[in-house]
C-alpha cells in the first residue's frame, strides 16, 4: 500500500541530504569557476586583441572548466534520480520499480492514438507494477515533436521542430474489457453536442474535461463523485490535466506537465514543495486508476 507524502518526505530527507547537497555544491561550484575563467578569457582577448600564450591558457582553462561543469551536471542531476525518486517511488510502493534510462517503446505510445502522427519520439524514466498486485502498469516521461519545413519571405527553408507532447504517459493492462471504451479529454468547444459527450454534475470538471463513452450508467457507476473531485483537486494543485483512453483490456493515460523527476537547477532539490509535486505526478494516476479498476470490480453484471 502508499504511504502518507509526510512519512516518505522525512525518510528521503533525512537520507539523502548530505549527500544531494554535496553534489549541488559541486556543480554550484563548477558553474562559478567556469563563469569566472569565461570573462577573464574575454578581458585578456579584449586588452591584448590578439592570441598570446596566456589566451591560449585561459581558453584551455575555460574549456576544461567547461568539461569539468557538464561532468558535475551529470553527476548532480544522476544523483537526484537515483537518492531521491527512487526512494520516491520505492517508499510509495516497494513492489514498484524506477528505471531512469528506461521508458516506454515508441510502439506502446503510437497504440494509445494521442498523436497522430510525430518525427521524434524520446522516453526515460520508466516506472512499472501492478495495480491492487493484479493489473501491471507503466509510466514514463515521454516527449513527441514534428518537424515542418519553413520557408521565409527570400525562398529560404529550414526545418523547424515543434513538440505536440510533454510529460507523463502510462498504460494500464486492465483485462477483459471490465471497462467500457471511454475517452477523458481536455475540454474543447467543439465537443460540446457531440452524441457520445456525457455531461457530469461538477462545474468544474466542465470547464477542464470532456468526458466521452456510449455507455452512461455504465460510465458513471465507473467514473464516480469522488473521482470527479480528485480531478478538480489535482488540477486545482497542479494546473494539470490528465487525458485517459480506454480501449478494450487496456487504459492509457497522460499528464502534459513537462519534464517531471529532474533534480532543479535553481530550487532546493529537497524542498517539500517540489517533492509532493512530484508524489503527485505518480500518486495521483495511480490512485485516480485504482479507483476505477474497484469501482468496475464491484459493479460488475
């Protein structure tokens, strides 16, 4: 079962402080020295207006600093993965497990039919259980973009890359089509008369979703009051959506919130804020499925 977010939070913290902190002064450190060596390279340029031993020295240095920065980049933002979201998701389940070169394959995403068509597709952070021990899951970080060629005014092309999607992408292997086919998406006033829309008692959820399925009572006994309200919550907390698809003997789900599980540049890595940000982006499908699954259990015919 998950934990309560204050429980994990302790336990990451107190854990993981030292040794987070260690690696973000490092890479603080490394940021500074190779800021500092990049001006003075730019002063003795300007002072001396041509190459002399000492320029080529504080260019060598500069761009071994360089080398040295994106190394203590790497290590910081590694560091973060492996000290902090994968305590995360062990402490919210130990049966799950966090993979963060991993993701999901290209096939698994064009199945769920969210994007059409895309040029490029990259994926990491790979996330894999079961729901109630029974229905495997996974969730990854996933990022599809076009490429288009654009011509200016003189005749001149170039490909132009445009990114459709963003963020998190799950699938839900959810059996014997115990859900009817339902589609959650976001809200479009072009979908307001559609034969299939179902309409829910929450003002809210109005506003931000449009829910579809050719089955109402069934849809509703699913999808309940509860259910609602945790969408509002998350949106509410998070300025996110979350689109689901349902298809027979299988959901998918998505949430576009960008890059998730990636250690802040600027921010304290190990501020609470940032780590129930982060709780959420796997608490809340988890737990939004997890409902639906029981609620589809407990009212079969």
């Amino acid at each position: 079962m998950k934990r309560n977010f204050n429980e994990i939070y302790q336990e990451i913290y107190i854990n993981g402080v030292k040794e987070l902190t260690m690696l973000k002064r490092n890479h603080n450190v490394s940021i500074l020295v190779f800021f500092a060596l990049f001006i003075l390279t730019i002063i003795i340029f300007i002072s001396q207006k041509r190459f002399t031993p000492i320029l080529m020295v504080s260019i060598v240095t500069a761009i071994v600093s360089l080398v040295i920065l994106m190394r203590e980049q790497y290590n910081y933002k590694k560091g973060f993965k492996e000290l902090v979201i994968k305590r995360l998701v062990y402490l919210y389940n130990p049966k799950f497990v966090y993979i963060p070169s991993s993701g999901v394959t290209r096939n698994e995403y064009i199945e769920s039919f969210f994007d059409s068509h895309f040029d490029r597709f990259y994926t990491e952070d790979l996330i894999k259980g079961a729901i109630n021990d029974e229905y495997s899951f996974k969730i990854a970080q996933v990022k599809t973009q076009v490429e288009e060629v654009e011509t200016d005014s003189n005749g001149n092309s170039e490909i132009e890359t445009h990114t459709l999607f963003s963020g998190l992408f799950g699938i839900v292997e959810i059996k014997d089509s115990m859900i009817m086919k339902m589609d959650i998406t976001s809200n479009n006033i072009l979908n307001k008369y559609h034969k299939s829309r179902i309409e829910v008692d929450s003002s809210e959820f109005e506003k931000k979703y449009d829910m579809f399925s050719t089955d109402k009572v069934r849809t509703m006994e699913i999808f309940t009051s509860d259910i609602i309200e945790e969408f509002n919550k998350f949106e509410e907390e998070t300025g996110y959506v979350m689109q689901i698809k349902v298809v027979p003997n299988r959901l998918y789900f998505r949430i576009s919130c960008g890059e998730s599980f990636e250690a802040p540049m600027i921010k304290d890595a190990l501020s609470y804020d940032y780590l129930y940000k982060n709780f959420r982006m796997i608490d809340f499908p988890i737990d939004i499925i997890t409902k639906m699954i029981n609620n589809a259990l407990e009212t079969r015919r």
